[in-house]
C-alpha cells in the first residue's frame, strides 16, 4: 500500500511540473494558480507559482486579494523577495488597493517565481501587456438633449478581458471635447465629462458582470463639432481612444404659448417639429406642467402628425407656469432615440393686473417683475436704514469716546494741581521748620 501511494505521488509531482512548463506567460495573458495539493504534501509546491520567460523585457502582473490585507510578497526565481517597502525604485513600480496589487516589473528574472498572501481562491495571475478599449462608433444624426447608451468591451491584448475583479481595477470615462470649428456654436467650449461605464446591471447595462460596459449619457450641451474620447485609468497606466468627431444637431423641438386671460378658457401649447433630422410622424410626448401653487399635472401626446402638435393646458391661476416635456421617436434614417426638450416657461396676467410678457414680443411689466422691483425697493429702503442706524451708533460711539477722553485728562489735571499744591506745603513746611530750628 505504501509503494502504491509513493507512485501515486510521483505521477502527481510529474504532472504538476508538465503543467508548470505549459503556462508560460509568452503563451496566455492569464495564468491560472496551481491548485494546492494537500494530499501529497502537507506544503505544496506549486501554490500560487508561475513562470516567466526570458524574453520579456517588461511585465505588469496582477493579483486579486482579501479586502484589508496585506499586500502580497513576490519570490524571485533565486529566493529573494520583493516587498512593497523594499522594491528597486528604478525597475519595480507598486500599487497595493484594499482589494489588489498591480507591480510592473522591468527585465524579471526568468524562471519560476511565487507570489504570497491572502490571495483570493481561484484567482488568477493576469500579465497586463496591452490593456485597450473598443467602443461602438456613435450614430451618424445626434440630436442635443437625447440619451445615448455605448457599449464597449475592454481587450488584454486581443483577448477580451472577461475577469469581473478587473472592473475594482480600472475605471472607463467618456469625455467630448470641441473640435473648435468656428463654424458651429461649441467653437471654444470647454470639455464636457460625460460619465463614466458601468457593468453592475443598472440602468441601460443589461447584465452585470458580463465583460460588457455600457455607457449611458445625455447630451445635455450645445450643439456642434465634437470629438469624443473615451478613457482606460488603471493605477499605473491610461490608455485613451478617440474616435472622429461628430455633429450634434440642435433639439428639434421648440415650445410656444398663446395664454388665456379668462379662466373659462385654457392656454394654446404649441410643439413645433424640426423635420431635417427627425421622422415627424413618428414622434410622442410625454410631459408634465408645473403651476404657479406647484402642483404638477402629467401629460402625454401620442397622436399627430406633421410638425405641430397642440396641448390645451387649463386656467388655473395667475403666475408662473413651467413644462418639462420628452420626446422619443426616429431619425431619418431609422433609429430610434429619446431626449430631453429643454424646459419651458410662461407667465399668466392677473385679470385686474398688468400686463405679463408673452413669447411673441409683447413687453409690458409682468406680475413676478413687477414682485421682483417692489422687494428691491424694500431691500434698498431697509438697507438705507440700516446704513442710517449704523451712522448714528458710530457717532454716539465716537460721542462717548472723546467724553471718556475728556474726563480723563480732568482727572489727570485735577491730580497734577493737587500733587503741586502738596509739593508747595511741604517745601514751605521744611523752609519754616529749617528757619525755626536756626533761631
């Protein structure tokens, strides 16, 4: 039984040293740990080893831990070891996170090397050779104000990335950057952040962990030339990618409003559609209308056609109204979108009041204008009393003070004419005494 177990582990040992020969890092990205064996040996050894060639000039490997421990520590091919507070600055650089640690290393010692700590199980050893993003090209029509949704897929080399513990490593940005073309209105406007990729199942990412990141973002900004770059940030390296730039096209919906002066009769909301870009007839609406007293009240235009659509909103009361609408429908050439028409406002007159501005150029005081100048006249005459209430303390102030001033230097006339007068006696007291004393 004994020769039989003796064999049984020799194979075992032969086999785990053929697979330590097998994963070499010019062969894969990734390499898997070899798996502990505590039944031929109490301390295996091939746990969390790995090879490296001659070759390689440069590595960046990458090492999954537990959250809160330590960084790991690396075993070079002849025994001495690699810390985080005692590496060669000039050809080891070290990143350690809660939960990973990222080590580039220039010309490695080839041959077999180990890594220990609180690595995670099952976890791999990843050689970060050309860590690179490919993003699907935006449309051709973008129109300011919708919501796109990009998916893209992060590459080690060729290889697609389809490691979740990767996404605590890296982060992915989307930024739009103005091509500065005078020939449309973003010339000179500054970049614009968009956000970020996510791959955790929310929003428009579909299925979280799937090696698939999804960008969602509006393009709440002006219209115009813009040149879109995205971004890989890894602790130690960032990798950008630009693609050509593109044209978003102004919101094709406006707003207009005739209002009501009689509360029998509601206020004429006017959609007006720009067909250059949009398919006019596939357009809905869905919105809502803010009062003046702040109740809301939804809305939805399913039917129409052309480039008009009209929303009759009910009198309700004088003041401020507001409407925050969407607009979701195709582009000329078929795809679908959604946006956001910037939000609209309008002023309803007071019956018995003046006059309130209306969109189509009438420009009489209106009810909130003529609010705003009668609080800046009470604000001015309250600071004016303030200003006087102010004066009068610092005169009284200055009043007291040279009182006070005043009083002092009696006081120190009065001392000084009584210290005289006491001089003068006791000279004259001495003079009598002296005189006395000689007769």
């Amino acid at each position: 039984m004994a020769k039989l177990s003796l064999i049984v582990s020799l194979i075992v040992v032969y086999l785990l040293s053929f697979t330590t020969k097998g994963f070499t890092f010019s062969e894969t990205p990734e390499i898997k740990y070899y798996e502990q064996d505590d039944i031929t040996n109490q301390i295996p050894y091939f746990d969390n080893r790995f090879h490296i060639d001659a070759q390689l000039e440069e590595v960046t490997l990458l090492f999954y831990r537990r959250r809160g421990t330590p960084p790991i520590i690396l075993v070079r091919p002849d025994g001495s070891k690699y810390k985080i507070n005692t590496i060669p600055q000039d050809k080891v650089q070290w990143y350690d996170d809660q939960t990973f640690d990222m080590i580039q290393i220039k010309k490695p010692m080839p041959g077999p090397w180990q890594a220990i700590g609180d690595i995670l199980p099952n976890s791999k050893i990843m050689l970060v050779t050309d860590v690179r993003l490919e993003v699907e090209p935006l449309a051709e029509i973008l129109l300011s104000g919708e919501t796109l949704k990009v998916e893209a897929q992060i590459y080690n080399s060729d290889k697609v990335i389809d490691d979740p513990l990767f996404n605590d490593v890296i982060e992915l940005e989307i930024a739009f950057y103005s091509t500065n073309n005078s020939a449309y209105d973003n010339f000179g406007a500054e970049p614009i952040e968009l956000g970020t990729f996510r791959d955790d199942g929310y929003e428009l990412d579909e299925y979280a962990r799937d090696s698939l990141f999804t960008g969602e973002f509006t393009l709440d900004f002006s219209a115009g030339e813009w040149l879109p770059i995205y971004r890989v940030k890894m602790p130690m390296a960032t990798r950008e990618l630009r693609q050509k730039p593109v044209i978003v096209r102004p919101n094709p919906i406006t707003l207009s409003i005739e209002t009501s002066l009689s509360p029998e009769q509601g206020h004429t909301l006017t959609l007006n559609i720009d067909d250059t870009y949009v398919d006019v007839n596939s357009l809905i609406f869905q919105g809502k209308v803010i009062f003046p007293d702040r109740q809301s009240e939804p809305f939805a235009i399913m039917d129409g056609s052309g480039k008009q659509r009209i929303k009759m909103i009910d009198y309700s009361e004088p003041g401020l109204h507001r409407v925050s609408l969407n607009a979701f429908g195709t582009t000329i050439n078929g795809r679908e979108f959604r946006l956001v028409v910037p939000d609209f406002s309008f002023n309803v007159e007071r019956p018995d009041g003046p006059l309130v501005p209306t969109l189509d150029g009438e420009s009489s005081e209106s009810s909130a204008e003529a609010a705003a100048r009668e609080m800046a006249e009470k604000i001015a005459e309250e600071k004016a009393q303030f200003e006087m209430q102010i004066a009068q303390a610092k005169a009284e102030q200055e009043a007291q003070v040279k009182a006070r001033e005043q009083r002092t230097w009696i006081i120190i006339g009065v001392a000084n004419g009584i210290i005289i007068l006491l001089g003068i006696g006791v000279f004259f007291y001495l003079r009598k005494k002296k005189l006395a004393n000689k007769g």
